[in-house]
C-alpha cells in the first residue's frame, strides 16, 4: 500500500495516493505500526505540499515528526523538519520555518562531523598506502634499470620491429572486423524495432482481453446475485413440486454460471501477475479433509467413492497457502470425480523427506475413470481445453481447472505431472516444499464444526446501491430474525453510522460516489469497535489487503452462498455483540 500511495503520488494521482495514505494512518502492523503511520503522514504532508494545501501539509508534517521523534526515526524526523520548513514558509509563518530549518541544519551538521571524521581517516590511510605503493615502484624500476642496461639496444631492435608487424596485422584486422560490426549493428537494429512493435502489440491485445473478462465477469455478478438469492429465497417458500424442480435448476444454472466467472477471473488474476501465495500456518490433513468432504455429494451422484491416503508422518503444523492449496485439491479432485462413474477417486497425501524444518509432501490425485489418451495430454493443460468436443458436451465444464491447477502450482515453483491410460484412469501427481512448525502444540481438535448461529435479534446497516441487490439482502436477513437499515450511498452509510449504534455494518464495496473502502475508513476514525463485513464482487484491481487495512472485519464475496453468508455474520458480528454484552 505504501509503495502504491508513493507511486500514485509521483504521477500525480493524488486522489488514490490520499486513500493508500489514510489508510495506513490506521494500521494495525504488528511490527512496524508506528514507522508505517509516520511514513504516512508524512506522504500526506508531501501530497498536501504539492497541491498547495500547506495547513493540511503542516498538519500531517507535526504529527510525522512526534512519531519520529518519539521513536528515534531519524530519516523521518529529518524529511519532515524538511517539510514543515517549507510548508511554514509558504504560510509566511517565518519563525516556525526558521525553527525547522535550524534543526534540520543541526541534523546536517551531526552528519556532516561523523561523516568527515572518517572521510580524514579514510584520506590518512590512502596517501600512506600511495606512498608506499610509489616507493615500491620505484625500488623495481632501477632494478629492472640495472639488469638490462647491457643488452638494451639489442632488444630495442627486435621489439621494435615486432611491434610495428603487430601494430599492422591488428590496424587490418580492426578495419575488417568495423565493416562487419557496422553491417550488423543496422540489421539487428532492424530486428530489434520489428520486435519490439511485435512485443507492444501483443502486450496491448493481452491487456485489453484480460480487462475485457475481469470487467464481463464483475458486471454478470451483479444480476447472478439476484437469480441466485431469489432462487434461494423461492426454494424457501414452500414451492410445488414441479415449480422446485424449475427452481433448483435456476440455481444450478446460477451456480455453474459462478464457478465459470470465477474459473475466469482466477486465470486473468494469473495472467496480470496480481495473485501470489501467502505464508501461513495450517493443518494439511483438515485441508483435504474439507475438500473431499465439500465433494462428497458430487461423488455420491457419480456413485463414486472418494479415499484419503494420508501420511501420519507429516508434520501437523505447517507454513504455506492454505486457500491456493484447496483451490488445488477442489480442481483435481472435482475434475477426477466429473469423470469417474462407479469408481473410486483416491487423494495420497506422503511425506518424501524432512530435513529440521524443511518438509518436502509427495501429492497425488488418481482415479480410475474414462483416462486420457497420449495425444490429448499434449494440451490437457491449456484453457478451455478438455480434451475434444465430446467430452465437452458429454461432461461439461469449461476447461479451466487444469489451467489453474498449473498455474497455482507454479505460484509454489512446483509443476504438475500426468501419467494416464485412455479407458484406465488417469493419475496428476506433483511434490511440494515447505516449512512445518514443530515447536507448536495443538491445544485446539481437529476437527471444527460449522456452527448454527441464531441471529434472531440482530440489528446491522446494510450498505448497498442496487435496489434489487437490497431488497434480496434485506429478505435474507428477514429469514433469520436480522433487522436492517439500508443505507444507498457511502456518504449516507457513514451519516447513519455517526447518528444511529448498529450491531454491525455489511459494506458494499463499488458504489457510485466514494467507494465502500473510502466509506469505512471515514467510519473508523470515529467508530473502531462497531464490526463491518466486506461485501463485494471481487474485480481484477481489487485487494483484500486494502479491505483489511481500511478496517474491515471480514470479506464476503457477491454472489455468496447464504450458509456462508449467516456463518459470517455469526462470526463477526454476534460474538462480537455477545463478547461485549459479557465484558
């Protein structure tokens, strides 16, 4: 964030480096909370400095260097005496820039000693070495003097006639050897601008495909949201029998419809270098755990089974992804079972080698489906690649789970492997290196169970711009005894906020006016406590980070499943209430 706001702020976009800003003033880092506030600050006094809003650059200038003073962070201290010099001057408060201004000499003054002190020591060694090395030359000068006096002019002779031979060969070859540098200095030249006109077209035409999808899939999710909730709201309402069955295939429809937009935007994220593995602690064994039992219904319907081969050997706590794990185990385990019917999908789990902390996991997901023959594992692993037409209209799917598989993997700097016979089985197998943590203990079970959580009772602001979109959530809410206020606008969400005591805030992130990041941050300068859940559909540009950092409790991706919606809820928003109401 901090890199982005210096980046905004160098090509004058002051808007966005003003909310990378504001949003560090209120971080909660654990290691460099204070440094991270000062160098805010002080970037907001830089921007307000440039835009000539000097009480604004004075303002965020002295509340930098009381953080730096108070912690002995001497390159801020120093910028922002710097600042505040100037910001004070353009006020034409001489004084206070003159105060600044000597300090800052002071501090130029104390660096300036230190650094002369040793730039005189450093000067004494150098001219003693030179002396040294200048005697010793000439020590071997007259040596070398004294041993060839005799036979000088003879070798003269000889030496002076090789060179002049030399001296030709090399101005010939020279001349030869500049001809042919001149002629391919201008090919390659030549060759150089063709690619590089080649380069930026493939460039422009990969930008504008990846912004097209990440922009076709954020704008479908908006209408998905209402066909999924509404669907979920009528299957509710004690539908007829035939009416259920059209209902629940609008939801299915709904569904597949999701996994292709995520599937979609999953890729473009991969392709715009915008997704990297975090470092984590986490239980492997309950990773997979979740994924088969997540995919047990599909397996059931397939009538096929699903088997863990786990390693009890591997270490309990280790450091990795755990989320880009399970997107892993999700597609190759789902694409097993999509083709096996009547078989069995078995997930192995074995540790190769641990060295102390160095844990190196042999992971393999095989079944024993329709296979896959030698010329399609060629580019089994392409997008929208499923082998042949057939299998896309007999299976379905959109042929990205592969692609992503491969992709994810490589955020690890592992690669996935294929053995497989058509009408056999098929076999994707890969190795993984990580770090496990076995000074913890596990103090908690295995197992955590979903819990049901009454929310009868609740009282939250929902922010939210789409009229259908509130009337949905609104209905959902209703379901579970939640009552609710809708705010329309950020602007309004953060009056009703201010006015009114919710026990919690589900914020819409884009809206039309300052965006839910903007609107929270404006809420946490004078409500810390009140909890507030993310709710978005997640575009190209988007950050969890920055929702976090804005001071967001949680994050809930449109269209949500309603189970992990209320969970949600639950979690942050009624056991805050219930913690509170017993503190």
């Amino acid at each position: 964030l901090l890199l982005e706001a210096n980046i905004y702020l160098t090509i004058e976009k002051y808007d966005s480096a003003a909310l990378n800003f504001n949003s560090l003033v209120v971080n909660n880092d654990v290691f460099e909370k204070e440094s991270l506030t000062a160098r805010a600050y002080m970037g907001l006094a830089r921007l307000y400095l440039k835009t000539e809003d000097y009480d604004e650059s004075i303002k965020n200038g002295v509340s930098a260097l009381e953080i730096a003073e108070a912690n002995n962070f001497s390159k801020e201290e120093f910028e922002a005496n710097e600042i505040l010099g100037q910001a004070y001057e353009k006020r034409e408060k001489y004084n206070l820039s003159l105060v600044h201004n000597r300090n800052l000499l002071k501090l130029k003054d104390s660096i300036f000693t230190i650094e002369k002190i040793k730039a005189e020591a450093k000067t004494a060694d150098r001219i003693q070495f030179e002396f040294m090395s200048e005697e010793i030359k000439r020590q071997d000068t007259k040596i070398e003097e004294l041993n060839e006096s005799r036979n000088r002019s003879e070798i003269t002779a000889i030496l002076t006639s090789a060179f002049l031979t030399i001296i030709s060969l090399l101005a010939v070859s020279l001349f030869r050897n500049n001809q042919i540098k001149l002629k391919t200095n201008d090919l390659l030249q030549t060759k150089n601008r063709e690619l590089q006109t080649a380069r930026d077209a493939a460039v422009q035409a990969m930008e504008a495909k990846t912004n097209f999808l990440s922009t076709v899939s954020h704008e479908l999710r908006t209408p998905l949201y209402a066909v999924t909730g509404l669907a979920h709201l009528l299957l509710e309402e004690n539908p007829s029998d035939d009416q259920k069955e059209h209902l629940k295939s609008l939801k299915f429809s709904g569904d597949y419809l999701l996994n292709f937009i995520n599937d979609i935007l999953q890729i473009n994220k991969i392709d715009a270098d915008k997704l990297e593995a975090l470092n984590m602690e986490f239980n492997l064994k309950k990773v997979l755990a979740d994924v088969i039992s997540s995919l047990h219904q599909s397996a059931k319907e397939n009538k096929t089974k699903l088997i863990l081969e786990y390693d009890e050997e591997i270490p309990k706590h280790l450091m990795s992804d755990p989320l880009k794990l399970s997107q892993i185990f999700m597609n190759l385990v789902g694409n097993a079972i999509k083709f096996t019917k009547n078989g069995e999908v078995i997930v192995i789990a074995k540790l190769l080698k641990k060295v102390e902390e160095e844990v190196t996991i042999y992971f393999e997901v095989k079944d024993n489906g329709i296979g896959i023959s030698t010329e399609q594992q060629q580019n089994i692993f392409d997008s929208f690649e499923q082998g042949s037409i057939q299998i896309n209209r007999e299976y379905g799917g959109t042929g990205l789970g592969l692609t992503i598989v491969k992709s994810l993997l490589g955020l690890f700097d592992s690669k996935i492997q294929l053995k497989s016979t058509l009408g056999q089985g098929s076999s994707f197998f890969f190795e993984l290196d990580l770090k496990s943590k076995d000074s913890l203990v596990d103090d908690i079970a295995f197992e955590i169970t979903q819990i049901d959580y009454d929310l009868n009772g609740l009282h939250v602001l929902v922010v939210e711009d789409n009229k259908i979109n509130q009337v949905i959530t609104k209905k959902m809410l209703d379901k579970r005894g939640v009552s609710c206020e809708i705010a329309g606008n950020g602007n309004t969400a953060v009056e009703m906020a201010n006015a009114s005591q919710y026990d919690g805030i589900l914020m819409d992130i884009h809206m039309p006016g300052i965006s839910g990041v903007e609107a929270t941050i404006e809420i946490r300068k004078f409500d810390s406590d009140t909890p507030i859940i993310a709710l978005t559909a997640i575009s190209l540009d988007d950050s969890l980070e920055s929702f976090y950092a804005a001071g967001c409790n949680d994050v809930v991706t449109k269209p949500f499943k309603p189970e992990v919606f209320y969970q949600k809820i639950g979690e942050n928003i009624l056991e805050h209430k219930l913690k509170k109401s017993v503190s």
